[in-house]
C-alpha cells in the first residue's frame, strides 16, 4: 500500500464536511428529543389544555416528569400525531349553524 500525501488544504475541507455532517445529525437527534410544556404541546396540535390532559389519562400521550414538572416528548407527540388527530374534534366556525 503507497501513501500518498494529501495536501493540508484538502484534509481540512474534508474535515469541515465531515463536522458539519455530524453536527446535522446532532441538531435533528436533538430536535426529536426536545421537551414541550402542556401549553407548548396544546398549541402544537391546535387544541386545548383541557384536551392534552384528558389524552394523558386516557393514555394517548405520555407525560414525563422532571423537577417537578411535566413535559411532553416532541418525538413521541409527532409519532402519535396521526392517532391524536381522529380524537380532535372539528373547529367550530364563530356563527356557522350546526347540523
């Protein structure tokens, strides 16, 4: 096997790719893993905080403790976003006649 020398230039350039790439993945893993509030998680899903705890209950989300308060996994809510989504119930339009 005959190495070769690579110029410092290259090396570095290939560096800074390979860094970036990793720091990508980090800032994605992060992101799935972050921590919404009640209030955060309610707004997300476009319902109220009445609706977070009663999906709680019922077993449809899963609180996780910390400190003493309570958070929701951003991974967990988007992987049950479909599920979550048949429980909402419609908005109802300000003035419309219900059916």
């Amino acid at each position: 096997m005959i190495l070769s020398p690579v110029p410092i230039a290259d090396l570095m350039a290939q560096m800074r790719v390979i860094v970036r790439d990793e720091l990508r993945q980090q800032q994605a893993a992060d992101l799935q893993e972050r921590l919404l509030s009640p209030k955060q998680t309610a707004e997300l899903l476009g319902v109220s905080l009445v609706t977070i705890w009663s999906w709680e209950r019922a077993g449809r989300i899963t609180k996780h403790s910390l400190g003493g308060r309570v958070f929701f996994k951003y991974s967990e809510i988007m992987a049950n976003l479909s599920t979550l989504q048949r429980y909402r119930k419609p908005n109802m339009v300000k003035g419309a006649a219900a059916s």
